[in-house]
C-alpha cells in the first residue's frame, strides 16, 4: 500500500512541485492551499505524514500540527519555513518538536526528509531492490549475415557500377550525389567517404 501524504501550502507553484516529486517517488499525495481544507482532510482520513507550510495567509502551521499531534498522534509533520525564529520553541524541541525543513530548499532535499521521516514507499523500495533486467540475447547475432556481393557477381562488377555512377552523377547536383548513389547502389562496396570522392570525383569530369 502507498505512504499517504498530506502537502499543504499556500504557494500554488510550490505546491505542485511538491506534490509532483512526492507522487513520482511513489507517494499517495493530497494537496490543498488552505488549512480549513487540510483540517477536513484530516478529519476523514489518514495521512502517513503531513508537509505544511508554516505561514499560510489564514491560519499557521501549528494549528495543523494541533490537530495531527491530537488525532493522529502516529502522523509525522514536516514543517516547512523561511523563518525559523518564528517558530514556537515547543515545535523545535521536546515531545511535540516536529521536522523543520528551513527554506530556500530543493526538491530532492525536501524529498530526503519526507524518506527520513515517513519511510521510503514500498513501491519505490521494491522497484529499487528488484534486479535489473538481464538484457535479452541479440537475435540478430544468431542470424546469419547477408553475403556481399562479390566483384564478379552478374551485373554487380566495379567497372560497370562505376559506370553507371558517373552515368547518374552527371546528372545531379553535388550535394544530393551521396544520398542518390546510395539509394541506387546500397550495395556498392566502398566506404561513404570513398563514395563523396567518387561522386566529387564525377563532376569535375
């Protein structure tokens, strides 16, 4: 089953950037911008763990982490501030400090912490545990090769393919004289850089 998460901030941007890293690592995540919704959230079901903004325009992060320490006393809270200082020192230390994740922060550390202290989703462990998949034997190997014709081959000798390239050559521009005598002559068997200097060679006859 997946870790449930509850993402909980004010910043629409910030908000889908984490709820977006969250689910992709294998989280089951609600998100909302308001704490009134978050407190609803809370109400009819459980979370994992909570990630709250602290400073939210209606209402702080402590009373979410009021309201999940009361409830759900099992739910882990992540609290998300530029501004440390403001902090209760209740919410720093002692039996009702929670994880303070200070901003400016990076999605993969934010990402670290919720793995610290909720766990990593068994999915996520389980995708990482499981052997990389042994690449299939190439089938192609085992098929046998296309032999090359050989220079006295009916119809294939050097002399008459030679000829009909300069036949051709002559009648095209320069730059499109590669892709055209490849077309027609993919069995030729020279290099590419010798077929540009035959084709080259051609045109300033």
């Amino acid at each position: 089953m997946q870790k449930k998460l509850l993402v909980v901030d004010d910043d629409i941007v910030a908000l889908k950037a984490t709820s977006r890293i969250l689910q992709a690592s294998g989280y089951d995540v609600t998100s909302t911008t308001r704490t009134d919704e978050a407190l609803h959230f809370l109400e009819r079901d459980k979370f994992k763990g909570v990630v709250c903004d602290y400073h939210m325009p209606d209402q702080n992060g402590t009373v979410i982490v009021t309201a999940v320490q009361r409830h759900h006393p099992e739910t882990k809270v992540l609290l998300i501030t530029g501004y440390r200082e403001d902090l209760p020192e209740y919410l720093k230390s002692g039996k009702h400090a929670v994880r303070i994740v200070d901003k400016p922060f990076t999605l993969q550390g934010l990402l670290q912490a919720v793995h610290e202290e909720i766990g990593i989703p068994v999915a996520a462990t389980a995708a990482a545990a499981a052997p990389a998949p042994v690449a299939a034997e190439k089938k192609a190997s085992a098929r046998p090769r296309p032999s090359q014709p050989s220079d006295s081959a009916p119809g294939h000798s050097r002399g008459f393919l030679f000829s009909r390239q300069r036949q051709i050559a002559r009648k095209i521009r320069p730059r499109v004289a590669r892709d055209v005598l490849d077309r027609v002559f993919p069995s030729f068997p020279t290099s590419p850089s010798s077929k540009v200097f035959t084709a080259t060679a051609v045109f300033r006859t």
